[in-house]
C-alpha cells in the first residue's frame, strides 16, 4: 500500500523515523527476550554462579532442579490444579453463557435489555473490591480450601465478558433460518444447540482464550480462598515457594520457569488465536 | 396463543435463569453487602451495631486509617497517571507503526503480545529478583560501566513504585498496541490513501484523520487503566510486599484493602467495617471516573 512505511522511495526524514521507530521496537524486543533467557539458564545454575556471573551459560546442563521443584516442591500438583479449576470454570462459562446470551439476544421481551444490562454490570465492578462479603459467603458455604470457591468465582467472572461478546455476535444469525428448524419440528433448545451454537463457533473459540487466560493466572481470590498446599493453584504455589526459599535463587528461578513457560510455548503454536482472543472484548 | 406465549416465556427463563443465578450471587449480592456491611461496627468476624456513616468517617479523618488511605490512593494517582501517559502513549505509538506496516511488523507484533500473557505474580517475582541489589539489573549496568547508577531499587521510598509502574509496563504495553493496531486497521485505506496523495503530511494525517476515528478504542483504554489502576494489587505483593514497603511508599488501595480485611503487620486483626467501606470507594471510584472519561471521550467521537 502507497501508506505504508517502507523504506523504498522515502524521503530522507522518513527514512530517519523509520530508523529510530525500529530501533525503540528492537530494544522493547530484546527487553522482553533477554529476561526470558536469563531466567532459563539461571535455572540450570549454581546460586553462586547467578550471583558472580549472571550473564554466562551454565557450566553444565542438569535438570535435577527441574526435577526437584517439579516433583518434590508439588509443582505437578500445582500445575494439574490449575488445568483442572480452569477446564471446569470455562466449560460451565461457555454453557451459561451462551444460554444467557440465546436467552438475551434470540427472543424480544420487556425484560431483556434490563437482563442484558445486569449481565455487563460484572465487567465494570472491580470483584476484587468485594471480598469481603465474598469471604463471608463461601464461609458460610463452607467452601474455605475446597476447589468450588474459586471455581465458582471464576464462573462469575467470566460470565459477563461472555455474555456481552457472544449476545453480539448471536444477534447477527438471520431468525429465517430459526423458523425454518421449527417447521421442522426442533424445539427451542435444539434450536439452539444444532443451529446457532456451531454459528457462533469461532465466537466461542474468542471468549475461550479471552476469559481462560486471566483464570489461569488469577492470584487474588485462590490466595483467600485456598490455603492449603493440596488445592493449590500454579501462582499461588509459586507464592508461598517463593516465601519457603528466598535465598535459593537457582530453585527459585527454576519454579519461574516452570510458571511461565507452557503459556509461552502455547503462545509460540497459537499466538494469532491469543491475539484475537485476549483482544476480543476491547475490539469490535 | 396463551400457551405458546406461556411457554416462551418458560423457555427464556430455562436460558438466562443458571447464569443470572451465578451473576446475582456472587457479583451482585457481594455488591449490595459491602454497602450493607460498611454500615455496621464489627467484631472480627461478627456484625455488631448499625453505626450509620461511622466507618467512613473514621476512614478519612482518623489516624492512622486516612494516613494510609490517602497515601494509597496518592499511589493509585500515580500508578494511573503513568500508566495512560507512559504506556498508553507507547501502545499507540506501537499500534500506529504496526498498521503502517514498519519492516518486521510481524515479528513485533507477535513479541509485543508474549509479556501479557504471563501471570502477574510470574512476572513480579521474576523482576523483583532481577532488581534486587544483588541483582540483574544492576549487574548489567555495572557490566556497561555505569556502575555509578546502581541502586536498590524496590528498597528506596522514591524509586519503589515507579520500578513497579515499569514493570507493569514491560508486560502490558503490548495490550493497547495491538488494540489501537486493530482500531486503525478498521480506518477505510482510501480515506488514507485519498488523504496522502492530496499531500497531507504524516503528523496531520494520524492527528487530523487517524485519530479521531479510533476515539472509541481510546475510551476503552482509558476504562481499562481506570479499573486496572484501582486494581493494583499482584505487582505490590510479589516485588514490595503485602505492607507496601519501603515504609508504605509501595502501599496502594487494594493492599491496603487487603491488610485491612484480613489482617496482616501492621493492621492487626481484621476490621471488617472499615474494610467494607474501603471495597465501597474502589467500586464508587472505578464507576464514576470510567462514566465521565466515557462521557468525555465520547463526546470527541466523530464518524465518517
């Protein structure tokens, strides 16, 4: 396109600009590259060698400290808790959520923008700021150290990010194709599930991504609501590590690495999924 | 037609009802609680007398509730000030060259995105081990011969949260980037191209035409750093900790929140009236400042 910045044809300041603006690019790229790396040969280090010379390859390649923070220090645990709290938040998200968003966006009713509206209320309420009477709540469930809290939570969470992005897209389907299943015969439920469901498939796919990538990182509500080790989440696991071995640097940066490097791997396979979905709710 | 109409209504009722229920209970509910408790004396976990605007009033006049609160929310200012000029300006900058498709575009736009998918709580502790005295950070500038610059970073009143606000940088700006790439992406070329051939210049061209026409992803933005400043809460408690230390320099609303719900340091037991009442200001703050910055932007929007 004759808009784009290329460096055939420029003028001289444009080349100038172009220059400099890759230049700021490559330093945030090496910023955000370099710590990574470091991070993963620290983990194949002595505490002594991170500290005298932080920048030169491990002397050998061990994966005992990987083997160590894995197995003994529970990360296994941590790691297949959090699957686990995910999978089942997102699959009950995904079912809720798009009955609500049939429910809101398929039948016209007094009642259905006042519906809608509670849905969104939950994007623009921090949840965070109600942990009290949240506290209280699960409480009163007794639900403290059981895998339900925070699956719950995480539902409600979801939800209104959910509801909002595929009401959008549900409104879109033609109603024809609606009257047509129920000449056929199909009730509204299989109306839903054989016809506008697989529709609105690659709009699932979006809020998949969009609403599991903050549950699997959140830390808030798993650290009140989950304290002991067996039930345990990936960040809070990695918290009260970081509490038990301050001062073993090699370990610590091993259990770094086993926090941040399956999300990346997944990312390096499915980065144009991730960027469409993380960006879903903020883009229309 | 009284029964079709009946049993329409059952069926909406079968769709919206299991998701309604969640949303009332565990978002709603907690909401109109918070006001509710935020009115009554407490003892540890025990509601008390109905005490009126009691709470509050202790929150912001008596030592040493509004000593912290103020100098929480004086971090949260800064926290959000630093966060729309710094990383939103950035972001746009990023987004802008991505969608005039700079050389490598691709490239960057795939490594801008890494960082945000990471945990808070991943990244806090990672930086707070590269920035400790003994740490990577100062080994590099002592590595380059600026050995002169080093310092401890997170243990300085003056230079604690603005290590934390970039940090937060590092692993955010890539979200606005490619949310104002995909705004100006929406822009119809011809306008650009009709604009550029007539010889309108590169300034003009983003300020004057671009600009203008991604006003709504703006607002959005703008929403999004008013809830996220409120929210602070990850980043403090993995790199200063839960007392925001060096000496509160580090303290924001939500571990002061935090502190006071559950008790920790220096707040002792918790104290569940003056914590209901602080829940009660972030909510109120987090609507009202993202009402008028939508309101005000809006009223910018233009269309073609």
């Amino acid at each position: 396109m004759i808009t784009d910045f290329g460096y055939r044809g420029a003028s001289n300041g444009k080349k100038v600009f172009i220059t400099v603006a890759l230049v700021v690019m490559a330093l945030y790229v090496l910023l955000i590259a370099y710590p990574l790396w470091n991070m993963i040969i620290s983990s194949f280090k002595t505490n002594r060698a991170i500290l005298t010379t932080p920048f030169s390859l491990p002397e050998k390649i061990s994966f005992s400290n990987f083997k160590t923070v894995w197995i003994d220090r529970g990360f296994s645990h941590y790691f297949f808790n959090s699957v686990l709290y995910t999978v089942i938040s997102m699959a009950v998200v995904l079912l809720f959520g798009s009955m609500a968003s049939y429910g809101i966006s398929r039948y016209t009713y007094k009642m259905n923008t006042l519906i809608y509206m509670l849905f969104l209320s939950g994007i623009m309420l921090p949840l965070k700021a109600a942990i009290i009477p949240l506290f209280l709540l699960i409480k009163t469930l007794g639900l403290i150290n059981n895998p339900f809290s925070v699956i719950l939570i995480f539902i409600a969470m979801a939800l209104p990010s959910t509801v909002f992005i595929l009401a959008g897209f549900m409104k879109g389907i033609p109603l024809e194709l609606e009257y047509a299943a129920k000449i056929d015969g199909c009730n509204d439920f299989q109306i839903y599930q054989k016809i506008v469901m697989p529709m609105v498939a690659p709009a699932i796919a979006l809020v998949t991504i969009y609403n599991s990538v903050p549950i699997w990182n959140d830390f808030f509500f798993p650290l009140v609501f989950l304290q002991s080790d067996k039930v345990k989440t990936l960040p809070v696991g990695l918290s009260s590590f970081f509490g038990q071995f301050s001062t073993n640097w090699s370990l610590l940066f091993t259990g770094l690495s086993i926090a941040i490097l399956p999300m990346l791997i997944l990312y390096l396979f499915m980065s144009k999924y991730f960027i469409k979905g993380m960006t879903a709710g903020a883009v229309k | 037609m009284q029964r079709t109409d009946r049993s329409r209504l059952l069926w909406i009722a079968f769709f919206v009802t299991p998701g309604l229920l969640v949303v009332g209970v565990f978002i709603l509910l907690p909401l109109f609680m918070s006001l509710f408790n935020s009115l009554f004396s407490w003892k540890q976990l025990i509601r008390l007398d109905f005490v009126g605007l009691d709470n509050f009033k202790k929150l912001f006049t008596t030592y040493p509730y509004h000593e912290r609160f103020f100098n929480a929310m004086k971090n949260n200012l800064t926290w959000f000030l630093s966060t729309i000029l710094i990383q939103n300006s950035l972001g746009l900058l990023f987004g802008y060259l991505l969608s005039r498709k700079i050389p490598g575009a691709e490239f960057f736009k795939r490594m801008f995105f890494i960082p945000v998918l990471f945990s808070i709580v991943a990244v806090g502790f990672l930086w707070g081990m590269y920035l400790k005295p003994t740490g990577l950070v100062n080994s590099f500038l002592k590595l380059i011969g600026l050995a002169s610059l080093q310092q401890p970073w997170l243990g300085m009143e003056s230079l604690a949260t603005p290590a934390l606000i970039a940090v937060n940088i590092w692993r955010w700006v890539g979200f606005p980037s490619l949310v104002f790439l995909a705004a100006i992406d929406n822009v119809p070329q011809e306008c650009l191209e009709a604009a550029y051939l007539e010889g309108v210049g590169e300034w003009k061209l983003f300020w004057k035409i671009i600009f203008p026409l991604i006003i709504p992803s703006i607002t959005i933005i703008t929403v999004l750093t008013i809830i996220g400043s409120l929210n602070v809460f990850e980043q403090v408690y993995t790199m200063t900790g839960l007392d925001g230390s060096p000496n509160y320099a580090t303290d924001t609303i939500g571990t002061l929140f935090y502190r006071t719900a559950f008790g920790s340091v220096d707040a002792g037991s918790p104290e569940i009236g003056i914590g209901s009442a602080i829940g009660l200001v972030i909510y109120l703050l987090t609507f009202c400042t993202s009402l008028i910055s939508i309101v005000f932007t809006q009223s910018k929007e233009v269309q073609i």
